[in-house]
C-alpha cells in the first residue's frame, strides 16, 4: 500500500506549509483564470461592487477630513500649522468655544526669530456682523493675523492686503494705534455691497464693542477655501481686542512659514504640547476630534461595511453555489472540508482586495472629481482630501467586510453535496 | 508505464489484525438506502430507495473487478462506498484493511486521499486550471513540492501520451484526452485502488480502446474497480459482478 503523503523525508510542519501554500496558489491561479475568461462576469461585478463601496467611503471620509480639518478658514498656505492638542472645529459653528492657544502674539515673535523661519502668525477666528452705511448688517467670519510684505494666504484670503506687522499689539499692551482695515472675501462684499474703500461698521455678536469702524483696503477671490463663506482678514491683535482675546493674547491656532523642519521645530519650542502638523496633508487625526465630522465618517464606514458585506456575501454565495462542482472533486480527491473552505474563503479575501483596490483609486478620483465639481460651481477649493492612510483604511474595510461576508459562501460550500455533484 | 516501486507494489496488506492479506478492498453484507433527501436514511417515514442489499465481495491487489447491470442496480453506489463518499447504511467496506464505515468524514476523506483514485465518466476535471495542474491538484494536499508536483504531473501526462498537452486546459483537450488526464489524476498520488465509473461512457470505440489498455496497465499492481455498461470496458476486468436491484446476481 502507498503512503506516499505520510512517507514524505520532509516534517510536518513543511508539508503542512506545502499543502496551504498549495491551496492558495491554487485558489489565486482559479481566480485569475475565472476573472479573465469568459465566465468572468459574477467576479467584476463583486470587484466593481466593493471598488464602489470603498470609494464612496473615501470620498465621504475625505469630506469629513475636510471639515474636521478646519475647512475654510484653514485654507491658508502656511508650512506648519499649531492648534491646541483638544481642537474642535465645532467651536466655531455652534458657537461654543473650545480650547485655544495662549500667548500667541508673543510666541509668534519667538518662532518668527527661528533660522529658517520666514513668518509666524496668530490666527483668531470670531463671528461679528459688520455693516455698511445703511445696509442690513451681515454676518461675517473675522479672521485676526498679523502680516508681512510677503504674499501669504490665510482663510483663502492675501495677508498682504493688510499693513504689514501688528502695531495695536505693541508688545503687549494693546494700545498701539488701530490700523482699522479689513480684507473682505468676494462674498462677503457682496453680501454688504462693500467695495475697496468703504468703511465697515462692526456692531455686535460675540465682539463685544460696536460701532467700530475699519476700512475695506481689498475685496480679494478667497484661495483654496470656499468661496461661498462671507470671510474677512483684521489684523490679529484689534480682533483680539474686540473679542476679548487680548487677555491671554488668545488665538484658535498659529501658522507658521519657513523650511519645513525648522518651521515644525520653533514650533514646537513654542508649544511643546500643543499639535504641531505639517500643512498640504490633512492631518487624520482631527476626524476624532471634531463630532460632526468623526459621525459622518462613523456612518460611512458602517454603510460601506454593510454595503460592501452584503453584496460580497451575495455574490460570493452564488459563486460558490455555481461552483459546488468543483467543491465536490476537491472532496473526491482528499481534500478535506477545511482546506476546501479555505478555498472560498481565498477566494473571497482575492476578490475584495482587488476590489479594495480599484476602490482605492475610485476614492481618489472621486476625491478630485468632487473638489473639481465643487471649483466649478459654488465652492472653489477642496471640500473633500485624500491622505495616504486612506489606501491602508480602504483596503482595511474591504477585507473586514469579506470577514463580515464569508460565512454565508461557506454555508452555501459546506452544504455541497459530493454524490449529488459528481455521482452520475 | 505505470508500475509501482518495489515497496509499494507488494501486492499485500497488512490488515488491522496484523495478517498479511492480498485483498485491497472488501464489501460485507453492505446494505444502503437512500432517504427522501438523497442522504443517509434519516427516519424511518422518509421515502427510501434501497440501492444496496447485502453485497459481498473481495477485491485483490492486482485484479481488475467490473461491475455491470442496469440503471439503478447499484454499481455507483459500490464505487461512492469504496471510494468512502458515502457510509452505507449496513454493513462494512474495508478499504486496505480499514474499516471505513467506522471512520469520521475526516478519516475517510484522508483514507480516500492516501489510497483511492477516481476516475468519473464525466471526466470532472477543473475548467480553469492547465492539464499539469489537474494531474497535481491531489499532490497538493499531500504536501508535496511545487516543483515535484509539476514534475510528477509532467511524467503522467507522458505517460498517457499526453507530453504535449501539459498546459493546455481541458476545454482545449478532446473528450479522449480529458479521460487520459482524468486517469493521470486518480494515478499522481500512487493509490492502491482506482475507483472507474463508466470509464469509457464519453468516448468513441477507439478512444475508449486506448483508455481501456491504460486501465489494464495501471492493473498490474493495483486493484481497479471499474462500473460500466459497456462488455468492451468489462472485457479488461479479470472478475465481472453482475448486479440487479441492488443484490450481487452473477459471478464470472
């Protein structure tokens, strides 16, 4: 009698790594085969399903990255950007506010005196409404900075419209004397019928004094944020001093200029305990610190998951069901239940993987295609980002719905019925 | 062509009790009926269909066995329960001395991988994957090497004269040449038994002869059971059981 399998010189352990890397080359070389050929329908249609799936994720999560990102008002063009470690961007659409930055206009003096760094600036965000003559007064998002000569862009806006420097800081005590001007974005012009020139009234909301009067020195396209949004630049300390920001010299974050690791050093010498990121990448991290944007990519990713099993589970099943023959000769020629199963299970992790992967790229395009859409109608500039962890996240939740997905392939394989297959 | 080694062609076995015994396959009293849902007989108000009743018979190393009679006599339900895919519903089947009717699924499938080869009418080779790759597919679960799987798989192949044909796929194969790859397959992992079901049932008189005098080659070492309708395929076999409504009828 022949027992060729167990006479083998080799160990247990090789043959029983012979016999899995066996299965799945196998399972690899009947799923190329079968995608390539003629019956390769049910399998592009899986892959489609997933790659779908997983780029309408991406492309939800990247509008969530976006927002918890700061959006608009962080569209500047700044090397390294601090904000308080408990950020939340809420804080300025619900009116609560949330942690900010101390000492800022102090502190950007110190990072400003780093080698390799070009500029530093606080960046206060208040909501104020501001009036024109006799115009209805309009709600208006002011943004506090100190500028330079140099063509910078904060909130979408040229920093250079203003005079540069901060002379109503003056050191401290903020009793320089006012600038009074004010760079108003297209649609907050609009909104006041303001143009280049005019004087400005701020009357009343959170800043606390009225009355105060600045002038238009620019209506400029904002630049990489919303167009839509009603946005206007002050100088960093009159905000602070309207707001009553200026004790504590508070400020929702600090930007800086400069060579990239020299402007994240002085930066973080400033505030050691503060984030300290990189800008031109989103930073991921802030989808867990801002609500609304943390839900929005909860309830994606549940609806891809759900999605993306279902279809998966569906799909696979038929699959196997189509497929049962094959099943039935593993069987015939000693293949035992669990390596066939590893079979489908292969098959199925192979099919959502290269699924993830299409969907991958989906995801990035329809990133683009949405900031493209969004340029080309009401809101120019990314409402939606793409980062590099989102390749690894969508490969992730492929696979994790394939996990999710695959008892049901398995029950249809498990229930296959040997003599019914290939008995005559 | 297809003589075993020295080693594993001494036509004995050493039964569970430790005899010698030349006897590779025995059926005792084997008893089967179908239930209603096509399985083992499940309750005793389930329609059932007997297929087998009391069959008895020994099958040597080195013999060829056919099996005729008409539709529904029972040959492929002999050849599932040789080939242990199904567990009669009386009786014992001893397969190299083992008693497969007392095995788990597991035992049986590992028993059936160690010694048994089928060889279906319908051929029953996998679409998608080459001709080599259908001769190897048993070597994989052995745990054999990829490099020694293709080489056996290659060296069957040859030996069916089928050397020009390794990798090519079976939609690319006559109807001929798929049995002869079917035959490769049953043979890679060297089993004591070959299991045949209508062996020639899909081919032309010619084409059939060919696999016949295959089957008759592999027989020199092994035992083979072969079901069939056709005197031609039973012409090779050394002992013809002639079955009717599932009882052995004749011996010739």
């Amino acid at each position: 009698m022949s027992d060729e399998a167990d006479d083998l010189p080799d160990g247990l352990e090789t043959r029983r790594r012979r016999r899995w890397t066996g299965l799945i080359g196998l399972t690899f070389s009947r799923w190329w085969q079968r995608a390539s050929g003629t019956t390769a329908g049910r399998i592009i249609s899986t892959v489609a399903a997933v790659a779908l799936t997983i780029a309408f994720l991406l492309v939800v999560t990247g509008i969530a990255l976006s927002l918890a990102d700061g959006g608009m008002t962080a569209a500047d063009d700044a090397t390294v950007r601090i904000t308080p470690e408990d950020q939340s961007t809420l804080s300025s659409v619900d009116g609560v506010e949330g942690p900010r930055l101390g000492a800022t206009n102090e502190r950007a003096s110190e990072i400003r005196a780093h080698d390799g760094v070009a500029h530093a600036s606080p960046v206060l965000i208040e909501t104020g409404r501001l009036e024109v003559a006799d115009s209805d007064p309009q709600t208006v998002r002011l943004v506090g900075v100190v500028s330079d000569d140099e063509p910078r862009t904060v909130a979408g806006l040229p920093t250079d419209r203003l005079e540069a420097g901060d002379p109503h800081y003056a050191n401290g005590s903020y009793d320089g004397s006012r600038a009074g001007e004010i760079v108003l974005s297209r649609t907050a012009a609009d909104r006041l019928d303001a143009s280049a020139g005019d004087e400005v009234t701020v009357l009343t909301g959170p800043v606390r004094s009225a009355n105060l009067s600045m002038t238009v020195t620019a209506v400029a396209e904002t630049d990489g944020g919303e167009d839509g949004a009603p946005v206007a630049l002050v100088h960093a300390s009159e905000l602070q001093s309207l707001s009553g920001a200026a004790d504590g010299q508070l400020a929702d974050r600090m930007v800086v200029w400069g060579d990239d690791d020299d402007a994240r050093s002085a930066a973080a010498d400033a505030y050691p305990d503060a984030s300290v990121a990189v800008t031109g990448t989103a930073d991921p991290t802030a989808l867990f610190d801002d609500g609304l944007a943390f839900a929005t990519s909860v309830i994606a990713l549940v609806v891809g998951v759900t999605i993306c099993a279902s279809f998966v589970a569906t799909t696979m099943g038929m699959t196997v069901d189509e497929d049962r023959r094959t099943l039935a000769v593993l069987e015939s020629i000693g293949v035992p239940a669990r390596g066939r199963l590893a079979v489908i299970a292969i098959s199925t992790g192979i099919t959502t993987l290269v699924g993830s992967f299409v969907g991958v790229g989906l995801g990035a395009a329809g990133i683009a295609a949405v900031n493209a859409a969004a340029s080309a109608t009401v809101a120019p500039g990314a409402v939606a980002q793409f980062h590099p962890l989102f390749v690894p996240y969508g490969i992730a939740v492929a696979l994790l719905s394939g996990l999710v997905a695959v008892p049901y392939p398995l029950a249809v394989a498990a229930r296959t019925s040997v003599l019914a297959e290939v008995g005559r | 062509m297809f003589n075993r080694s020295a080693q594993d062609s001494q036509s004995s076995i050493t039964e569970a009790d430790g005899r010698e015994s030349t006897t590779a396959v025995r059926l005792e009293g084997v008893t089967h009926q179908y239930g209603s849902s096509g399985g083992r007989l499940r309750s005793s108000d389930e329609r059932t269909v007997t297929a087998l009743r009391n069959v008895s018979f020994d099958v040597a190393m080195g013999s060829i066995v056919g099996l005729e009679g008409p539709s529904g006599s029972g040959k492929s339900t002999i050849l599932h329960a040789v080939a242990g895919l199904l567990v009669p519903t009386d009786g014992r089947v001893r397969l190299c001395g083992t008693d497969l009717t007392a095995l788990s699924d597991a035992e049986r499938t590992r028993m059936r991988r160690r010694h048994i080869g089928i060889v279906f009418q319908r051929f029953h080779l996998l679409p998608s994957l080459s001709a080599r790759a259908n001769v190897a597919l048993p070597l994989v679960q052995a745990g054999i090497s990829r490099s020694d799987r293709r080489a056996r798989a290659t060296t069957l192949l040859e030996a069916v004269g089928l050397g020009d044909r390794t990798t090519h796929l079976p939609g690319e194969l006559s109807g001929g040449e798929r049995q002869r790859v079917a035959i490769a397959r049953a043979l890679s992992t060297d089993p004591d038994v070959i299991v045949a079901d209508e062996p020639t049932g899909e081919l032309d008189t010619a084409t059939g002869t060919d696999v016949l005098e295959l089957l008759t080659d592999i027989g020199r070492d092994r035992a083979v059971v072969v079901a069939s309708h056709d005197a031609a395929t039973l012409s090779v076999a050394d002992r013809v059981i002639t079955l009717r409504d599932g009882r052995v009828n004749d011996v010739r």
